[in-house]
C-alpha cells in the first residue's frame, strides 16, 4: 500500500492557502496551451488565436466548474449562500463544458470554425485533465472508496481532504492513467481524423466513459440522479450525444467529399477543354 504523508499545502499566509492541486491545476493550463501551441503552429493558424482562447478557456472553465459544483452540492450552498463565492469545491466536467461554452462563443466572435479550433485543443485538454489528477492525489480529494488491495494508498496527513489512515482505492491514479492513454490516442490519431470535429468527440467518448467506470469506485460521491452521482449523469448524456454527432460529421463528409471530388473533375475537364 502507498502510504502519502505529504502536505498538500505548499505555504499559507495567514488564512490564504497554496496547495499543490492549485499548482497543479496552472501546470495543467500551460501544458494545455503548450500543445495547443504546437498544433497551431502545424495547422498555420496565429498563436495569438491560441492564447486568446486560452484566456477564454480559462474563464469558462473555472466558472463552469464552480456553477456545476455548487448544483451537485445545492443543499450545502443552500444553507451556506456565504460560500457560494468560495471557489474551494469545483467539478471537471463544469471545467469541461464551461470552457467549450467559451470556446463556442468566442469562435462565434471571431467568426472561426469551433469545430477546427475544438480539435486543436483536444490533445493538450486530456493531458491537462491527467495533470490536475496528480493534484487530487496529493490534496486528497477524488478519493476512492475502502480497499483491501495491494494497490490501496493511506492518507496520513492532517490536512488532506481524503479519511486518514483509511486504505483506499487510488481512483486519482485511474484517472491519470486513463486520461494518459487518451492523451496518447488522441496524439497519434490527430493527423488523421477527418472531417475538423471527430478529434473532439473522440476524447468526449473516451473520458466519459473511463470516468464512468472509474466513479464506481470513488468514496466522495453523492447520489443525484438515477441513484448515480451528477459527474455520471453527465458521462452518459456526453457519450450519446457525442456518438450522434460524430455519426453525423462522418455522414456528413462522406457526402461532401464525392460532391467535392465530382467538382474538381468537372473544372478540370472544363480547362482541359479550353
């Protein structure tokens, strides 16, 4: 069993604290833009473009993850209003669809293809995700229900947020693992998905459903909806909404590109004739 002891604060003043999920979490971020960077580079598109979206990504996320939190834990907030501007608790998936939302709004702006931009930020997205589970590790949060395996990790520190001296599944582990492996699949097929949007919804259907499963196993979870918590709930809805618009992209280009193909021949044929 892996026993962790660490601080998860890194320093405080007074009542302000520094933990290592918040460093994290800022790793995360430039690790996303980093990519996202480089793609854009390969892509020929301004990396202005990037750090505006990113400025915009950052914004959506940390809103929508504090508004998604704050709906799965309405009884608390409910009796405590004061904290509803305490940004202690967040949610991944708020993280997620906030930052899309903003995506989506400033493509609007813009005028760019949200599509195209969503999947130039899909393979540093899941590589953030993997980061920020390191975070909950060493915070103790996301923390996994009793276990009595080998591979149980003890949380002994005062200050994490997981029960101390309580074998646990390393659920914060799954998720790196598995938001790893995306990060692999979705750099590997980036060059080869087609039409601009399929990226994205791969890595909805991917996390969705390693999160799905990997919540079984968590402890810090409440009921929402069907007996399941909200972050399941929401995989569900993901992973079928995704699978129809990825089919309908598939569908979509595999009309365009004989329509295309049949232009091309007939312009040239046309020039060929003149």
């Amino acid at each position: 069993m892996l026993n962790i002891d660490l601080n998860p604060i890194v320093f405080s003043v007074g009542t302000f604290e520094v933990r290592w999920y918040g460093v994290m979490v800022v790793l995360a971020v430039v690790a996303l833009i980093g990519i996202a960077l480089l793609e854009a580079k390969r892509r020929n598109i301004s990396q202005d473009t990037i750090w505006d979206v990113g400025l915009w990504g950052v914004i959506g996320g940390i809103l929508g993850s504090r508004i998604l939190h704050v709906i799965d834990q309405w009884e608390y907030y409910f009796s405590h209003p004061e904290q509803l501007l305490n940004f202690a608790g967040l949610a991944v998936w708020g993280a997620v669809l906030g930052a899309a939302a903003a995506l989506l709004i400033y493509c609007r702006v813009k005028k760019l293809s949200f599509w195209l931009m969503a999947d130039l930020v899909a393979p540093g997205a899941i590589l953030a995700q993997a980061i920020g589970r390191i975070g909950c590790l060493i915070n103790g949060c996301c923390y996994g229900n009793t276990c009595e395996l080998p591979i149980a990790v003890i949380y002994l520190h005062p200050a994490s947020y997981a029960p101390q001296g309580v074998p646990l599944y390393p659920t914060q582990i799954f998720h790196f693992i598995w938001n790893m492996g995306g990060f692999v699949l979705l750099w590997l097929l980036r060059k080869h998905t087609r039409p601009d949007g399929v990226l994205f919804f791969i890595w909805m259907i991917y996390f969705s459903a390693g999160d799905f499963v990997i919540r079984f196993f968590r402890g810090d979870t409440t009921p929402f909806m069907f007996n399941l918590p909200e972050a399941q709930v929401v995989d569900i809805a993901v992973v079928a909404v995704s699978i129809i618009m990825l089919a309908v992209l598939l569908v979509r280009n595999k009309k365009d590109v004989p329509a295309a193909e049949a232009a091309e021949a007939s312009t040239n044929g046309r020039n060929q004739a003149g």
